[in-house]
C-alpha cells in the first residue's frame, strides 16, 4: 500500500508522504499535482516527498517541489542528486541487460599508485585499467586483505554498462601489520588504502621480486613528496648504522692484526737470538781449533 498519499490535517492539506495505512491514496501524478497546487507557497513539505516523486518518475510533480524550496530558500540539492542516481542506476541497468553477456563478470587488474612514509605504505587505486582512463565510479562487495607481505582487493563496480571485477594482488616488498589496515572511498571512482609497515625502515621498491613489472603501477607523487625528508632521514639513518658498524669490524680487524704482528716480531727476534747463539758457538769452535794447531806447531819447533 505504498505511493503518494493526500493527507488531511486539521482540514487543510498538509503532504503528499507516503505513509502506510493513513489518508488517501493519490493514484496518479495528475491528482498529486492537483493536491500540491492547492496548498499555500509558504506550506512546509518534506523532502521525502521529492525523493518520491523522483523515484516514482512523476518528474513534473517533482519540479514543482524544487520550485517551492527555491521560493522558501530551502536547499534540497543532497537530496535531489541522489534520487536522480537511483532512477539513473536502473536504467543503466535496463541498458546493460540488452548485453547477452551482461552476466559475465570481466575481471581486471585495476591502476594504481603507490607511496611510502617511515612506517606506512599507501596505495591510490583507481577503478579502471588505465590511470588515464575512466572507471567505474563506485564498487560493491569489496574485499580488502593485508596478511603477512602480501595485500589483496577485490570489488566489483560498473562502467560503460559493461560489469567488471577489479582484482589486485601484490607480494610486497616486506611485512605489513594485518591489524592496521586503514582504507576510504574517494569520490570519483578511487580507493585509498594505508598499510603499517612490521619494522620501521625504507622500502627499496613496493614489490618482492625485482624484476617484477605491473604496467598500470606508479608513483603517487603528492604522497611520495610529502613525506621525502622523512624517508630520506630513515634511509640515512640506517647507512650510518651500518658505516657504525663496519667501522667497528675494521677496528676489529687492525687490532687482531697488530697482535699477529707483534706475535711474528717476537718470533722473529727468538730466531734471531738462537742463529746469532748459533754464530757465536761457530766462532769459538773455530778458535779452538785454531789454539790446538799452534800448540802442535809449538812443540815440534822445541824437539
């Protein structure tokens, strides 16, 4: 028993709302415009009753009410814009239905942009194949998973009368917490999502594999300059880390080889003293000899 009904208050009409079980049903646009008509300019309406007359199709009735809000300097624009989205919204799909494919979902790789702050990735996904290109402006049933290194989205949205699947999967560079996934619709067919890095550290590129080439991925500029100092300060950060790091390694190293060296000085003058020892006991020999073959000399000059 829904639709338009003519209600009387206190004698006098008062709205067109529809409301279930009370007054009189309008059965058609004529007889609503007659009641409309029939009340003063300055009588109140509510905006359910324009969305109504939207959504019902009684476009002239509908008219007639945005003309009583602009003389009563009442701004009803929200709620015309949506009306008029879900009478679009049928008729496009009408229009997609003429598709005998209109049930086969393609699915497609959405385009994307991606940024990096000390300890949070974002991603800027655009519902269409080409970052260029238009898209669909909105998705439903939309899955949005981060587990470990890699994240996931799924959603299905409608462009060109044409229903499509946008599916991205992506093995990232590293970890992420799974616990902090923060993600926005944005107004003309975007998706924002801000992803937690595990440890906070610069990422030398978004994907594991190096090698990796997704066509419609690049960087989200706006972000990517926001917070550039930030990841700089983090990448120097560790670099000095790791100059502290190696210039203890090669302390390490001088020292141990100092001692190796002192070790062989000490080695080498032992060897030194034993073959100097060595020359000595030669000599003596030598003069003993030496002192023997004159005594022999001696004695036989005497007989």
């Amino acid at each position: 028993m829904g639709g338009f009904r003519l209600l009387l208050l206190q004698g006098a009409l008062f709205s067109l709302v529809t409301l279930r079980g009370r007054g009189e049903v309008c059965p058609s646009e004529e007889n609503a415009l007659v009641a409309f008509k029939q009340q003063a300019e300055s009588e109140p309406f509510d905006r359910v009753e324009l969305e109504n007359a939207i959504t019902r199709g009684w476009f002239d009735l509908a008219g007639q009410i945005i003309r009583r809000a602009h003389a009563q300097s009442r701004d009803v624009s929200s709620s015309v814009r949506a009306a008029v989205q879900t009478v679009k919204n049928k008729a496009d799909e009408l229009i997609r239905l003429l598709n005998k494919d209109a049930e086969t979902i393609q699915v497609m790789s959405p385009a994307f942009q991606w940024a990096q702050s000390a300890d949070s990735i974002f991603l800027n996904i655009k519902f269409s194949f080409r970052w260029s290109a238009p898209g669909a402006l909105s998705v439903e049933n939309e899955v949005i998973e981060a587990n470990g290194s890699s994240f996931y989205f799924a959603g299905i949205g409608t462009h060109s009368h044409v229903k499509k699947k946008y599916e991205l999967k992506l093995d990232l560079f590293s970890e992420v917490d799974s616990k902090v996934v923060e993600w926005s619709f944005g107004s003309v067919g975007k998706l924002t999502v801000t992803l937690r890095k595990r440890e906070k550290r610069k990422w030398k590129r978004l994907l594991k594999d190096a090698n990796q080439k997704i066509s419609n991925m690049s960087v989200w500029w706006d972000m990517k300059e926001k917070y550039a100092s930030e990841v700089d300060r983090l990448g120097e950060d560790a670099e000095d880390a790791a100059k502290d790091s190696g210039k203890t390694s090669v302390g390490k190293s001088s020292s141990e080889e100092e001692k190796k060296s002192a070790e062989g000085s000490s080695k080498g003058g032992d060897s030194a003293g034993e073959e100097e020892e060595e020359d000595l006991s030669g000599d003596s020999d030598e003069e003993e000899e030496k002192a023997k073959a004159a005594s022999k000399t001696n004695a036989k000059e005497e007989l």
